[in-house]
C-alpha cells in the first residue's frame, strides 16, 4: 500500500459505533474466538490467523506491541501475555486515533471495561448509544404486566438516555429487518407483551423477538428523537443473515422519514451497495462498513468504493464495530483509513476531484457527518 | 484515466433507453433533485454534488459550459443559467454523440421536450419506446368498463405503437418483479380491471398496479411482437429495491422465451451480476447497466466488468436511462466509453482479446446489438 | 497478466467437484452449447465465443491444440475436429495438472467417459461423489413401496457409497435451498414417498423434486459420515437461481453442525461474498467457485479475492466442476491458478504477507484442504 495522504493520516475519527474491550488476559482460543465473527475455530477448517483479518493483525497489530511486521501468531501471542491486558489494550486503543467514541453498551458479556474507562484508554470523548432490546429485557425482568409494559419502557429509556447521543435496535438478529411500516397499536403492543411476559414468567430468559415489540422500540426510539442505529447484515452464526438486507427496511424507513431521526445502517456487508442505495435516495439514512472493514482486511479499499458508488460523502461514516479485542480498535481505524486514502488517491490519479475536494470528503466521512448527525458538537 | 481508446471514441452509440429532458432553467434545488435518485438533499447529508455523479458533473460536464474541469458548483449552476437551457441542452446532446435514441415517452412529469425535437437537437434519429402502464391508464381514464377494458387496451396499444420500437413496463415500480410465469386468463383479467376501474370511480387516480393486469399487459406486448424493457433495480425511494431482482422475473422470461420476445433488462445495479447470468442462459434477454452508469461515477468501469462476467457481448446494450437533465445525456454516454474502454484495455493489456476483437465487441455493445433487437435499420 | 507464483504453477491441484467429459467429436453448435450454462446461442445474441468464457478458450486453449493464441472460433474447432476427442480430451486433461480428481457421477446425458477412464487421462486419482438425487431416483425406479422407500434408500446408499469420498445435493435445482433445519419425521418421508411414488406409477418421470424428500437424503447422507457437496448459486436455465443463495441454507447447516459433517458450497456465484460469510461462521462449511471462475474468464481474480474476504483460507477450495468439454478442466485449473495467483502477488505488493504466508496459502486452497475434508490420504 502507498503511504495514506495526508489529510486522512491526520484525520481525528469519530468512532460512532463501538464496543467496550476485554481487560483480562486471553489464550489463544479465547483470542480466536473474539477475531472473527466466528464461535472458534473448527476442527477441519485450520486457524482463524489464515484469514484476511489474521494476516492484518500480525501485519499491523504485531508492529504496535514492538513485534516485526508479520510476526508468528505464536510469537503475537506471547507477547501480548507479556504485556498484559491493561497494556495492550491502552496501546491499541492510543493507536486507533479517535476523538470520540460512541458506544454500544447493550452488548457486554464477560469481563469489559466501563463507558468512561473506555473513553479513558482511547484519549477519546466517550458518549453512549443505548441498546433498545436491552432496555425492554431490563423492564420485563422487573414484571410490568402486559398493559403497563409500553409506559414503564418509555419511562425507562428517559432515564436511560438522559445523556445519551443514539439508540441502538437488534431486530436483525432477533427477528430480521422485514418490520412493519407502521407504528403497531397500543392494543398490539400489549398483546405482544403479554404473550412476552407470560413466556418469562414460564420460565424463559427474557430475551426479547417479536417483531410488534421491536417495531414498538424502535418508535419510542423515533419519539425520543435520537439517531436509530441498526445492526444490518454481517454478524456471528447466531445472525439469518438472508433477513438482513437494508432493503428490508425500506417500509419502516419509509415511514421514519417525516420525523427526520435519522436511521443509520451498521455493517451492511454483503449488501453495502444495497445500504448505499438508502444513504442516496432517503434523506434520513446513513450508512458505515464497519465490522467488515476489520474483516475483510486488505480488501477494505474495494468495500468502501463499492459502498460509495450510490452513496453521498454526506451519509457515510466511520465506525469500527470493534468488540471484545482492542486490536479490533486499531485495525478498524486503520483499514478505514487505507480504504478512504486508496479511494480518493485513485480519484486524484483520475482526475475525479481536487485535492480540496479530496480532503473535504475525508473530513466529511472521518468525523463531520458524525458530529452534525449525533450532534456532538453541542456535548 | 487514461484516454478512450479510438475504437470506443468513435463510436457512434444507439442509446437504447432515455427520456426527455426539461426545457426550462432550474434553481440549484430544482437541478440537484434532478441529478440523483434522491427527491431532494436532506437537511443532515449535505449537497448531492458530494456523491459521485456531482463530482462526475463538475469534472466532466463543466468543461461543456466552457468552465475549467471541478468547477464549484456555485459557478456551474451560475454559467448553466447564463447560457440558458435551450443553449445547455443542445451542448450536452450533442456532446453525447449518439446516433440514435430509443426514448420512453411515458413519463414526462412537468415540462419536457417532444420525441422530434429531442432527436434534433441530439443529432439523431428518435424512435418512441412506448410505456404499458401509461396507455392502460389512458384507456382506463375513459371508462371502457370491465369486460371491455382487454380489447380497448389492445386497440389502443395498436394505435399508440404503430411507429414504436419497444415497450417498456414499470412492473418493477409498481408490484415488484415477481410476475407469475402464465398469461393470465380472460377471466382473471376482466376481475382485475374491474376491481381497478371500480376503484377509479370511487375517485382513485388511475395508477395501475396489480400483478395480474401488469402480466395482462407484458403478454400483449408479447403479442404486439416488439422488444419488451423492464424497469430492474435501482430507481428511486418509491421503488422497493427488494422486489426489483431480475431473477424474480425468471418465471415470466421462461414462459416468454418460445415467443422470441426480447426481453430488455434495464439498470439492474445492484443487481447486475444476476441480470449478467439471465442474459447469459436466455437466448432472449438483454441487459444494460443506464441509469447506475453515470450515477456510480468514476466507478462505472467496475460495473461494467462485473456485468460482462457472465453477459455475452452480443447481449449488452447502451442506454444512458438519461431524464431531465441534458448533462445526463452527455454523463451517460462519457462513463460508458469510459467503462467500456477501460473494461477493453483491460483486456489488451493482459492478453484476453486482439484489437480486432475490441473494435467488434465495442461496436456490439455500442449499437450493433441495438440495432439488431429493436430491427433499427429497417427503419 | 503477469506469469504465476512459482507456489501456484507447481501446485498438483486437488479438483473437488468436476465431471466426465464428452468422448465423442462436437460440431459448433454442440460446442457452444457446452461452452456456457445456455443451452445454445439465440438467434439474436450472437456466437457465445463473443463471451469472457469464449475469449478464454480462445487464448489459453488453442495453444494446447498448437494454434496461436487467439484462433479464430473456426480454426478452433477445425483443429479440434482434426485431432480428435480422444487426443483433444487427453491434452487438456493432462494440461489441467490436478492430482486427484472428486468426480460426480450422477449426471452423465450423452457419451461421457468413465470414472477409471478419467482418472487415466488426466494423470490423477480419481475418487467418486454419488449424487444423493440418483440413487434416491434408481430407487423409486424399482418400486420399492412407500412404506419401503427410507429403507431401501439408506441400503442403496450403503452400496453405492462404499469407496465414494463424498455426496452431492442438487435440491437447489429441484426445490431450491430453503430446506428446512429439522431431520423429517419417519412419517413424513414415507408419506412424501408416497405421493412421488405415485406420480410416478401414474406416469411421471422419476424426477426427484420434494423438500421433505430431499431433506431426508441430506440427513442419510450425514448419517453416512460423508461430506456433502451442494450446488449453491450458478447454473443452467433450469436453476432458479434466486431460490439458490446459499444463505437459505443456514437453518440446515446450523441443525447438521452438530454432526461435523462437512457441507461443501458448490460454485456459489453471484452469491459468493454471502458463501463467504456461512464459511467464515460455521466451522463445518467449505466453499469454491468453480464453474464460475472459468465462466467470468479473465475476471477470475475479481472472484476469488470476494470470496476471500471473509472465507478463511482453511476452507477455500478448488473445483473445475468441468463437465462435457475437456477445455474446462484446463480452463477451470489455468483461471483458478490466475486468480489465486494475482490475489497473492497483490498480497505480496501490499505487504499483506510473507512469501511462505503465499506458499501456505496456495497449497491450502489448491489442494490440502480437500485431502483433509474428503480424508484423500487415507485412501
């Protein structure tokens, strides 16, 4: 790869989609295991580290914990034990370069650094995106009943949001983006949480899949008036990932568009041009490649240029999706750069824009939208 | 990007699917409204000039105007207005260098220009596509009653193509592609048009859309003996982009194919790869890449590598898909040669084909294969 | 294009799925019909040499027949007819360098060689993959009653898989891939039995094409502790190509996870970034893009490095899937070698990777994987 231009090495990146990191020490399949979206490695298919995402961490994870480029994934390993988790991860979250984090606090299983420490490690401005379905499984554990259930949610999310700048929905992965178009009743949404309710009081978690309740959060979301976040497409095998495609969204989408929240689309990949297509013909949507971008590793380049092909450099954004590995931190944020560099160098080579115009777009997509779109400047 | 090459700049190209363009200056809103799919920028995602056919203006199109290549577009909406729209229209028509066009006269919202003057002002001979829908809306608008509404289509569809050169349908727009593979029958058809034109005397506007009468008009197409284009993939918010894969249309090109009926796909990003495969096993399907061409920017060469994966050459056709605006025209027809000289240098340069070959493949694809479909030199 | 890796000309490739070839001399027309997934080139599309598949027989196969690169479509086939299926068969088989071939027997119209014979020709072991649908088809052909169907089928598969390494799964041809996750119930498979039973008693050809039916033989074939080949994506006019996303497979794949049993991803495209992902996340899932790759021609690196993007390089595969004319064997190992070629040069250009990273890489994907999933060595 070419050196990155100037104006995206420079680039102070807000992160608008993260998670927290892992703060103990990990062995080799408890770092397998957090690399990719796979559980583990398979017993036929070899290691995770012959993988794009592999090679990318012993090219540019090794350097940062003082290891030639390329190391072994043995000798990345010792040394990251060496280090310790608390290193490791301050170094790898130093690298990233971010400004501001948004993060994702409804996904934290096992040992993960809190919000502010998070913010912390990073040098960062650390704000909170708060995870829908986590919300409603807070209230049902508590047993609203059926028919207090929609106002004991709102008055929830309230005080959950407080200081919030987004809301987060996982309909993807618990029910698919197929949701109505429109806002469900109050006598469904009753209905729905009774039928909820009664199947924890039976017994079962309170894990929340019912598309008139996720439909239900994510209006209580558009009334707060929050940016809505959705997961869309790549995730782990847990994911039907033929539900996730942005299109499916397209009636909800529809409907969200005279309140003007904004509906921004995580991940995407496969279907980034698909989430492309949104950004470009509705006003309200936005999109990032994040999680892939990591994933994909050297590939990222053509991952952005296909994603900006139909979509405006005004509804694009960073994100590195990063959980769990603090590497992830460093990796997204430097794969982003590589792709953005690459994409507007080879319009510079081709005549395409100015290097006004380049440096423009960086800002735009590194930070900007981000910020007018969260509205963080006013934090 | 390196120059065209000459068998590509030469070209003289059959534009196989347009429409007209407007004949009255427009404001920056009117213009950037008309510059992508997207009814208008957004409050929160900045100008449409930042994407990448707004930068493809200013490179391209502003050289046209005689203003310096990436001019702001402060000063390209200032010298379009100086020179006005007859004056920009006739340079950006011309700049096309097309030598015939296939113009859809079925939508024409606001003011226009005719068949005739379009062909002049472009140089080039101008043959009418004729759109279904809108002659079944004309004949419902008169109140043939139901029983009689099969017949008065067919008369007037008879009437209104008897100097046409294709057909085109809007199936995609209005009930998706997933049309059954059967002929709907006597029966099915008058139930429909019953519900349909009941429906317009309760004081609906006559805006057909129902799957059976959309079927009934594809198949008196079929029996009118022209070439058929369907709307397929991209187009704007009002589309639902998931219904709109070709291969949904795969039952009804099945049933199609012992007619020898042409069946043009149009568009089809992001699904041009499928509408490539289509192309590729029915002697009878044709595809294009118009409309994603100059709204993909820089990037259309990637499309059109990608298309030509699985398309034979003999079934790939040009068409800008331009409407409104006259720089479309001119966008459409430069990224074409572009994608197309690209995709063939490409090929010299690795040793994939002679220069003979490029020469034919790039008259096929420029207007031989046009011509032959559409039976263009007979006329 | 540059010439290969040294790591990649030297590799004695494993072809995973491929079938028999034509014994018996072709006019043009036979040819062409073999050429690509068309039944045979449309009065109006041209010559299917004019297809990136043609272009590639025409530059890399003609110098086997001691042509200049580039003979012309009637050169081509003069020579062919001059040295005769024999030789011509022989040539390519033996220019194909794979060491072990896995062929699929079970679809075999017209004069195709044998397995032995195959194997002798190309210089290779030659293992066999039954094809689940025949046996099942050679079953009902015996009228084994209904009740007699599920035993008589485990039996015959007992018999006909007794030195076969694998099994194929053409479901996605007869009822598409949205099989459902559950092993059917014993009453379920002798009723579905039944009624096909029937169908063919009253007259209808032994055509497998039911879901329960075919879910039942996916789940004998699990219960033999083979892998399982499935045609995903691509194929001929008969496909319903979008009924073939690997995707609609998840709920199956996730049910046999369990079991280990290896689920091989045939072909996959336009699907393979999707191929990728189920790779990726489930430890028991393998791809290829075969067929594909010598389809797309010179775009076989384009292929490949999407598949890569999320396929872990221990479960990326080799296949020609061939069948009919010789020139594919070639072809399907000379593009696949391209391609795996240029996708590690630019690793190498990029830094992605060291020289023994390439070498491992190559001679997973080119052959060990498949002697580890099918157990090759330890026949």
């Amino acid at each position: 790869m070419p050196p990155l231009l100037p104006c995206v090495e420079t680039l102070s990146l807000v992160d608008h989609h993260c998670h927290s990191v892992v703060d103990g020490d990990l062995d080799r399949s408890e770092f397998e295991s957090l690399l990719t979206e796979a559980e583990a490695p398979g017993p036929l298919g070899g290691t995770l580290f012959d993988s794009a995402i592999g090679f990318a961490v012993r090219r540019w994870c090794a350097p940062v914990l003082d290891l030639p480029p390329h190391a072994s994934p043995e000798d990345y390993l010792a040394r990251r034990a060496d280090l310790g988790a608390a290193e490791v991860n301050r170094r790898f979250l130093q690298a990233a370069g971010a400004e501001a984090l948004c993060l994702d606090t409804g996904f934290a299983p096992g040992a993960v650094l809190p919000l502010a420490e998070m913010g912390a490690l990073a040098g960062a401005t650390a704000h909170e995106i708060v995870r829908l379905e986590q919300v409603a499984e807070e209230v049902a554990a508590v047993g609203p009943g059926a028919a207090g259930f929609a106002e004991a949610f709102r008055e929830r999310l309230r005080e959950r949001t407080a200081s919030a700048v987004g809301l987060k929905s996982i309909a993807a992965y618990r029910v698919g983006l197929a949701l109505p178009g429109e806002r469900p009743g109050d006598a469904e949404v009753t209905a729905a949480a009774g039928r909820w309710l009664a199947s924890i009081e039976a017994g079962a978690a309170p894990r929340l899949a019912d598309p008139t309740l996720q439909s239900f959060l994510v209006w209580c979301g558009v009334d707060r008036g929050l940016p809505i976040q959705f997961h869309v497409g790549y995730g782990d095998a847990d994911v039907d990932l033929h539900r996730c495609d942005p299109l499916l969204l397209t009636d909800l989408i529809r409907a969200v568009e005279p309140t003007g929240t904004p509906i921004m689309l995580l991940h995407n990949y496969p279907f980034h041009r698909h989430a492309g297509y949104l950004a470009q013909v509705f006003p309200h949507v936005f999109v990032d490649v994040g999680l892939a971008t990591h994933n994909v590793g050297h590939r990222a380049p053509a991952l952005i240029a296909e994603t900006l092909e139909l979509a405006p450099y005004g509804k694009f954004l960073f994100s590195s999706d990063a959980f769990g590995l603090a590497e992830l931190y460093h990796l997204g944020s430097l794969l982003f750069r590589q792709g953005l560099s690459d994409h507007l160098r080879t319009g510079l080579d081709d005549g395409v824009w100015t290097e006004e115009d380049a440096a423009r777009i960086a800002r735009l997509a590194g930070g900007e939208n981000a910020r007018r779109v969260y509205g963080l400047e006013q934090r």
